[in-house]
C-alpha cells in the first residue's frame, strides 16, 4: 500500500478514516453515495466484448475503440490502485404525457450533467488532495472508456437490474456516476445482489424491446433512448411508431420499476423547466427556428442532437400524436425542408396523418 502522506494528522497512515471523510465530504459536495472499489475489471471483458460482437452497439462506434482500457484501469490513469465511485440524483417529472405534448427523459430537463458531475467531482478530488500531499487524481463521468456501472456495483451503489441500468435500495435509478481514479490504496466496499427477483415489468413495458436475454442485454439499435439521441440517420420505418412522443431518450423502463416508486418528485425544477420550454407542446417545438433551438437548449443535453435532429424526431412524434389540423400544417410548412433527413421523417408523418393512423 502507498504510503499516505497526510497534511491531516488525522489520515496519516490511516485510510480507513480517509475513506470515511471522503464519503462525508461527498455527500456534503451533493452526492447521494459515495462508494469505494479497486481496479479489478477483468471479468468484465468477456460480456462487453459479446455485447459488441452482436452489434447491440449500432453506430456508437466510439464504444469499440479503447476496449482494453474499460477493464484495464491503469491504461486509463497510471498508478491508479482506488475508485471512487459517486452518484448524483436528479429530479423526476410525470407532467408531459399529454396528447400533443413531447416527452423528454428527465435526466435530460436540468442543466447538462456532465458539467455539474465533473465540476463535484473535481472538488472531492482536490479536498482529498488537500489532506493527502502529492497524491494524483482522474476524474470521469461519461467522458472516457470508463464502465460506470460495472464499478458503480463493485462499490456497492447498487445492481444491475434487468433494464440494464445501476439501481440502488433508497433512490431507485434516477442517478448520474461518475468516478475519481486515485493512486492510493483505500479499503473497498461490498457489492450488493440484485434484488430485481421475478420482476419483469420493464422488459414488459419497453415499446421496442430493445431489452433482450432477461434485460442485462440491451440491444441499443432498438432502443428509443439510442434512436432519438445518439443515432444521427434515417430511423427505421417499423420503429417509427413504436417511439410515440419521445422527442429526447426514453424512460419507461425507469418508470414501471418499483424501486423508482418511492423517489420524491421535485416541482421546483419542473416549473423552471417549463417556464424555459413554456410547455412541451410539439407543435410549437417544430416550429422553433434554428436560433431558438440554440437559444433554449443552451447548457443542457438536448443540444446535442442538433437542430436537424430536434427536427427528425418532433416529426416523428407529430406522425404518432392524435390527428389534428395543426400538426397537418405545421408539418406541410416543413416537407420541403432542405435537410433529407428532416423531409424524410415529415413525409412519413405527413402519409401517418392523412392516412388517419
Ligand atoms: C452507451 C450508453 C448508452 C447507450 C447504451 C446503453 C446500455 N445499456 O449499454 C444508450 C444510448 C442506449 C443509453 C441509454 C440510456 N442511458 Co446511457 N450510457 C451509455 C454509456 C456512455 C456507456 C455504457 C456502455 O458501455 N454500454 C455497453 C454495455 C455492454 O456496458 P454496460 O452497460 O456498462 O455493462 C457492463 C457491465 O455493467 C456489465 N453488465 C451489464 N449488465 C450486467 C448484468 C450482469 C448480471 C452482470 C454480471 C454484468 C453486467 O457488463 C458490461 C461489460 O462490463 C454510460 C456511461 C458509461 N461510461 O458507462 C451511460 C449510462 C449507462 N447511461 C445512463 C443513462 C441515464 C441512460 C438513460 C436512462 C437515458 C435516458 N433516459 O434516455 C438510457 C437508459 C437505457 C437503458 N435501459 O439502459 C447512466 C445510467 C445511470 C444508472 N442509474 O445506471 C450512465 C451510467 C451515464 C452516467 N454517467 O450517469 N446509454
Ligand atoms: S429506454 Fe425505453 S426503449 Fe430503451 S430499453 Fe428502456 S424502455 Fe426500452
Ligand atoms: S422493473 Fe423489475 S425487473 Fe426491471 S429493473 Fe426494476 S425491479 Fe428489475
């Protein structure tokens, strides 16, 4: 074990009491839970290598680069011997599920995340490095080949549940990781076993079925979350209309979960959501210029899909809501749109409409 060398009489030569402040001062930082693992990820290897060779992965060709450096940490970050793992909830909202109005994933509606996540996990790091002189430090949360879940598990955050996602006993799985990679040996905590039990519900809910081999498998290629955020082309006819009015991501098979029954529901974020988006109203979404696309998503996630891509998939939702005469002109304004991506997805809508669905 590396020697701590402490500014903190407190710590020095104790990493038991160091693992306990890191904990504490997490929490205070904002994290729901803290947890501590190693850098063990070998086992690993062989289900994400099996993942990929089914191509569940699609086009996020990003995932098949770099493979050795998901279970080999010390690629990652050299000398690194602790992981400490944190997540952050983010607040739910069941407000938008009304006829003609879009439904975005709620990890979508705050502030983009990966800012807020790394911005926490900066300060842990450099409170840890504060009390502990010369120690080296990465932090991660999306941002590189790190498998989030796989050590979020091993630091005893939760399991993996059959919709494939990290869920934890008090909070369910509305929750961001994100990880500090250290070069100092701290003790580990436990891994948890799955309590999913018989249950089923997601892998009954899920529109597409996208969760495959008793969930764990997920076939992203079906998925609405990968279709309307990472995908960039021509959705696939026969999913159309199995995505309804998903304009970003997807969380059914968040919301069917009984572990996500108890999660509290902030209303304060959800009125600085809709006064930002003055309701969700797909037509008045597809009717955004390109400036206020770029206007109103600033510094959230939905940015990412671009304007073309906002397009393509209020299309496709406008095509799956309720028949109704504005949708028909709104969507009439855009079929000669320059984009072929958009004109495609507006005429499908367009035949949907008048062929009464
Ligand atoms: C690519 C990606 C996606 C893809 C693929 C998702 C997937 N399930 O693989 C798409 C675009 C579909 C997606 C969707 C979503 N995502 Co995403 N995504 C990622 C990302 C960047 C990589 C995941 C990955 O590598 N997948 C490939 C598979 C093979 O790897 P894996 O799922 O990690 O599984 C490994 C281990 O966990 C293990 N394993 C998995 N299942 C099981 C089961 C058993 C029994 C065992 C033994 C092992 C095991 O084997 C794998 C190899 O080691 C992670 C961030 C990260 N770096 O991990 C976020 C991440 C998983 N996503 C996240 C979120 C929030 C979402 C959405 C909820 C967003 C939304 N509302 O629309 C949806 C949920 C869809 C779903 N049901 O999973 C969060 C999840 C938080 C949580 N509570 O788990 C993460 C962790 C981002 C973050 N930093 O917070 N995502
Ligand atoms: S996010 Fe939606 S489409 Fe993807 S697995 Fe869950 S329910 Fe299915
Ligand atoms: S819905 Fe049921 S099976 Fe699916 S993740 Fe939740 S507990 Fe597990």
């Amino acid at each position: 074990m590396r020697n701590l060398k402490c500014n903190n009489n407190s710590h020095s030569n104790n990493p038991q009491q160091l693992a306990a402040d890191i904990k504490t001062w997490g929490r205070e930082l904002g994290f729901a839970q803290v947890g501590i693992t190693d850098v063990n990820l070998k086992d690993q290897a062989q289900y994400f290598s099996q993942w990929l060779l089914k191509k569940n992965h699609g086009a996020m060709e990003y995932l098949m680069k770099n493979q050795e450096l998901r279970y080999e940490p010390a690629l990652l970050m050299s000398g690194v011997k602790s992981i400490i793992v944190c997540r952050m909830n983010y607040p739910v909202s069941r407000c938008d599920e009304l006829a003609g109005y879009g439904e975005i994933a709620a990890y979508a509606k705050g502030r983009d995340y990966h800012k807020t996540m790394r911005k926490k996990l900066q300060l842990l790091a450099k409170k840890i490095s504060q009390v502990v002189s010369g120690c080296d430090y990465r932090v991660f949360c999306d941002s590189a080949p790190v498998l989030e879940k796989a050590l979020a598990v091993k630091a005893g955050l939760g399991w993996i549940g059959k919709n494939s996602l990290l869920i934890n006993e008090q909070d369910g799985s509305y929750f961001f990781l994100g990880e500090i990679y250290l070069d100092l040996s701290l003790p580990v905590d436990q891994p948890l076993v799955s309590s999913c039990g018989a249950c089923r519900r997601c892998l009954d809910v899920c529109p597409t079925k996208a969760l495959q081999g008793d969930g764990c498998m997920l076939d992203a290629r079906r998925c609405i979350a990968y279709l309307t955020i990472e995908y960039k082309g021509i959705i696939p006819c026969d999913l159309r209309p199995l995505i309804g009015t998903r304009i970003f991501g997807c969380d059914a098979c968040q919301q069917v979960c009984p572990w996500n029954q108890i999660i509290s529901i902030d209303q304060e974020s959800i009125l600085v959501f809709k006064q930002r988006f003055s309701a969700l109203r797909l037509v008045d979404l597809f009717l955004w210029t390109k400036e206020q696309f770029l206007e109103r998503t600033a510094g959230t996630v939905l940015r990412r899909i671009g304007y073309e891509g906002w397009l393509r998939n209020l299309a496709i939702a406008l095509g799956n809501a309720p028949v109704c005469a504005e949708h028909r002109v709104a969507l009439q304004a855009r079929i000669d749109c320059e984009s072929e991506l958009v004109r495609e997805h507006v005429c499908w809508a367009c035949d949907r409409i008048n062929a009464g669905q």
